[in-house]
C-alpha cells in the first residue's frame, strides 16, 4: 500500500470529534486504537472494505470509517451492537436527543420509582430507577437512530462508579452477581445510592460528547445477529481486509457479564444461565470460529489480509490457529505474541484484577508482506485438530 496514509496523531487529536465518539461503550477485549490504525491503515486503501465478524462495541469498523474504508462488522450481543452502531452512526443533532432525553425523564410513571429487589434499591436512588424503567419502556433502539444514539449512553452511565455515573458504585464493564455487589456496598459502607438527577447529568454527558460534532466516516453495516447466519445472507463485499478478535474460550460470559446493560434493552434484570455465552466447550468453540471464518471467507477478496486477535492461553490461542489453517490451507500463517496486557475485569468493582495476554495470527495479503516483517510476525508452528 503506497498512498498517504493519515497521521495516527492528527486523526485521533482529543480535540476531533473521531477521538470522543472511538470511547463510547465499555466492553471485553477491546481492540485498542493504535492497534486498529496500524493495520487498517497500511493494510487497506480508501474506499476498501474492512470485516470484522465479532465486532464487540465497534471499535474496528469505527476506526475503518474514520480512514474512509467502509466495514461490515457484526456482533451477537446487543449490548455491543448497541455501542457498535450507535457510534457508528450517532444521531446527528444533539437537540434531537436532548429533547429525546427530556421526553423519557417525563415519561416516569410514580410506579417505575418503586423497587422489586435489595438489589436495585441499592444500585440506583428512586428517580434513576424510575429514569432506566420509562428509558426501557420508550425507547425504540433497534430501529431510531435518535433512540439508539440515547440509549447508548443511558447504557453507559447506568453502570459506573458512584461519583461519575448513575449508579452505587459497579464495575463500568462487568456486571457482578447481585449478592456479590450487595456484599461489596455494605462492606464497603455505600448503602445507599447516589441521588442524582438522570437527567441532568446525561445532558451534561451527551454535551461533551458532542462538543465536537460527530465524525465524518465513510459507510457501513453493522449487524445484529450471528455471524453464521448474516454473512451468508449477505452481498459479499471483497474486503480487503479481516480484522478481528473472537470471544475467548471459556473466559467470560458474554451473555451474563452484562446482565444489568441487557435488563435496559429489555431483557430481565438478572443473570439467565440458559443464554450463558461462554464458549467452555473447546470442540463447539473450534467449530464456532471455523464457521465464521468459513462464511467470512466469501465476503473477502483471494488476497485479502487476515488478521485475528486471540487470548494467548493454550485453549483458545490453538483453536483459533487450528481454524484459521482449516479455513485457509493454502496460505501462509504467522503469529505475533503481544508483550502487552491489559487489565482483566473479573475482580472487584474497578478495573478488575487479572491480566490477559493476547496473541495475533495474521495471513499476509497483497502489500502486507513488508508490514509483517517490520512488526516482527513469525512462520505460526503447525497445529492440527
Ligand atoms: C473479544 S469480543 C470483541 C471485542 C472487539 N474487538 C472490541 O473492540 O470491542 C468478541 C465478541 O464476539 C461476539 N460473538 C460471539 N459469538 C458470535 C457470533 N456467533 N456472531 C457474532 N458475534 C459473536 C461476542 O458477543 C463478543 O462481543
């Protein structure tokens, strides 16, 4: 790839509209941004399209169409498709959304301030509650891009710590056991929530985040469903490029961890294990992965990149290697472990305690070659099923 490539630097300013809107959404293995711009912008042109079949809170095809490449991302939980395509195209005007919100605080009936539980008598004060029912009830966020764009932050800040979100202090990304957060307040002497004004604070948000605008950013789809079944529906679009990053096995439950968000978008406020998205199974996991890529597979050009992001612990790293192998024989494969690690999200109501460390498998396509080389990716060792 020769042309001018946009500056990491330049694009991602703080003060672009790009850089506030790639932060909505807190999710699981987020890619991060420089990651993202790296590749995309040495591995694809302008006008190109990006796929990414498991595309969690959207960072992926965000960035893409920031660098005017168009993108076709998916994701099976609504919660990450709602940050997904809201940011991906966020209502225009903030006054359409700020009347928006007015209407849902007005819409509170005496009884959604009533409490069905110990715990959301402490998670939220009565108004909140009462603010989260009539959002839950009014909004229409799989079709309104004005409701979708508020029910994102709703999402956002309903879920957070006590002195900047709308709730007793919880984990911004996993959503614990009730018992554990009610254990973890009283110890912690929180016994009440914050009385906030719903309200007040997301017109204070949703500003800020407007401040600069939106984004521009070229067109693209974004996808509520599995990826096993959209992608074959779907006009294939010759990407250029794959980039992604698989839920990992066995790690965290991507149904469970956001049963408080999912409760918001209309499903019952408590964990639900018959919709536990573990992926605990190796054998269910490897056929998972290998069907994606599979049907990924049609909707990319003979020479695209392939680029996939795994947790570096054996069970999924090798899973995902196997697959990709199983769905590409002919090509070559190489790997690049990641020195870095983020912060897990498992203990506590911060950030979490335990590390994870990653493992990238790249097929190198037309022009990657030399991207491959300069980031040190090596020949992946064989593994078989
Ligand atoms: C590791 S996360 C991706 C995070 C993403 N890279 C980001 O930056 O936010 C993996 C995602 O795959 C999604 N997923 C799992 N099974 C899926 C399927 N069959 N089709 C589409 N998405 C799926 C999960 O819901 C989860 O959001």
């Amino acid at each position: 790839m020769t042309s001018a490539r946009p500056s990491e630097k330049a694009t991602w300013h703080y003060s672009t509209a790009a850089a506030r809107w790639y932060a909505l959404g807190r999710y699981y293995a987020m890619f991060p941004r420089d990651f993202l711009h790296d590749a995309i912008s040495h591995l694809t042109e302008p006008n190109d399209h990006v796929l990414d079949p498991f595309c969690g809170r959207g960072n992926a095809p965000f960035v893409a169409t920031v660098l005017g490449r168009r993108a076709l991302a998916i994701d099976i939980n609504p919660i990450a498709w709602l940050f997904a395509a809201a940011k991906q195209q966020p209502a225009k005007a903030p006054a359409r959304l700020l009347a928006r919100l007015r209407e849902v605080g007005h819409a509170r009936r005496p009884a959604d301030r009533r409490s069905n539980s110990r715990f959301e008598t402490m998670a939220w004060a009565p108004q909140v509650r009462a603010f989260l029912k009539a959002a839950r009830r009014e909004l229409d966020w799989e079709t309104s891009i004005v409701d979708r764009t508020l029910m994102a932050f709703i999402a956002l800040h309903m879920q957070d710590k006590r002195d900047t979100g709308l709730s007793n202090t919880l984990s911004p990304t996993i959503a614990h056991s009730p018992t554990y957060a009610i254990k973890w307040w009283t110890h912690h002497g929180l016994l009440a929530p914050p009385d906030v004004d719903p309200v007040r604070m997301l017109e204070n948000k949703i500003t800020r985040r407007y401040r600069y605008g939106v984004p521009d950013q070229a067109p693209s789809r974004v996808l509520l469903g599995d990826a096993r079944t959209e992608l074959p529906q779907r006009r294939s679009s010759d990407a250029r490029l794959l980039i992604t990053s698989p839920p990992y096995c066995g790690v965290t439950d991507y149904w469970n961890d956001h049963w408080i968000r999912l409760w918001l978008l209309g499903h019952d406020l408590r964990k639900d294990w018959s919709k536990t998205a573990k992926y605990t199974n190796q054998e269910n996991y490897r056929e998972l992965i290998t069907a994606v890529l599979r049907h990924s597979r049609k909707h990319l050009r003979d020479d695209a990149t392939i680029l996939i992001r795994s947790d570096q612990r054996r069970r999924t790293a090798e899973m995902c290697s196997q697959a990709i192998t199983e769905v590409w024989p002919d090509r070559t494969l190489m790997q690049l472990p990641s020195s870095a690690s983020h912060a897990g999200t498992s203990n506590g109501h911060g950030r979490g305690g335990t590390k994870s460390k990653e493992i990238d498998f790249l097929i190198p396509g037309s022009g990657a070659t030399q991207w491959a080389r300069e980031r040190n990716f090596q020949p992946a060792p064989v593994t078989t099923a």
